[in-house]
C-alpha cells in the first residue's frame, strides 16, 4: 500500500468517524451501501475496461437530514469523493461526471436510507451536484 493510498483511507476513515458523531454509525453503513450499489452495477466492456454508473441517488430520512442541513454538512461532495476513491482502487471507468445527489424522503423502506445509481453521461458535476442546505 502506497503512502498516498493509506493517507487516503485515514483521510476517509476520520471523516467517517466525523459523520458518526453527528448521525450515529449510519454514515458507514450508508458508504458501504454507495460501494455496493456501484460494484453491483458493473458493466465490463473488455479486460481493461470496467465501467460504472456516475449518477448516485442518497435519501435521507427526515430526521438524518435535518441533522445534516443544521450542521452545515456538505456530506453529497464528502461521499461523491469516497465513492471515486472507491471507484480508483477497483480501476473503475465513470459513465460520465461522478456525482453524489442527497435528498429528503419520508418513504425509505429502512426508515434511514436508500441509494439508486443510473448512468448520466452528457450531465455535468456541476449541474447535478446539489449541496445539502
């Protein structure tokens, strides 16, 4: 493991550890599910080429937000950037722009979160990514 390879993962855990205090340890639990939905979504285009969807989906009980929005958190960059380094270590090829899109929604089935991916090719970073407010 290379030296930048291990700062990143300390970088990623501290931030992990950050988003725990603040909404217990559902923040693992949500990147572990972020991981899961791209892994399961792989299309191999040939031995070298291994694409995944850019577009991602989080959302948020009520209860998970509302913490989210009063601290301030810019958590849709933090997990888009976690999620490319995710993406980097399994030599993965985004679709188009990566992008991590957080939302409000009273109807997630486990009363916490849930994450959806698609493929947006001709969609910018900077036209999807919605900072939470």
């Amino acid at each position: 493991m290379g030296a930048l390879s291990a700062l990143e993962q300390a970088m990623e855990h501290g931030w992990e550890a950050l988003w725990a205090r603040v909404v217990g340890r559902e923040p693992v639990e949500l990147l572990d599910a972020l991981r899961r939905e791209c892994d399961s979504n792989v299309v191999v285009c040939s031995e070298s080429r291994v694409v995944v969807p850019n577009a991602y989906d989080v959302e948020l009980a009520d209860f998970a937000y509302d913490e989210l929005v009063r601290r301030g958190s810019d958590v849709g960059q933090e997990l888009t950037d976690s999620l490319a380094r995710h993406g980097e270590r399994q030599g993965y090829e985004w679709a188009g722009p990566l992008t991590v899109h957080i939302s409000r929604s009273g109807q997630v089935p486990n009363g916490r979160y849930r994450v959806t991916s698609g493929a947006m090719p001709h969609v910018s970073a900077e036209g999807f990514q919605q900072a939470v407010r």
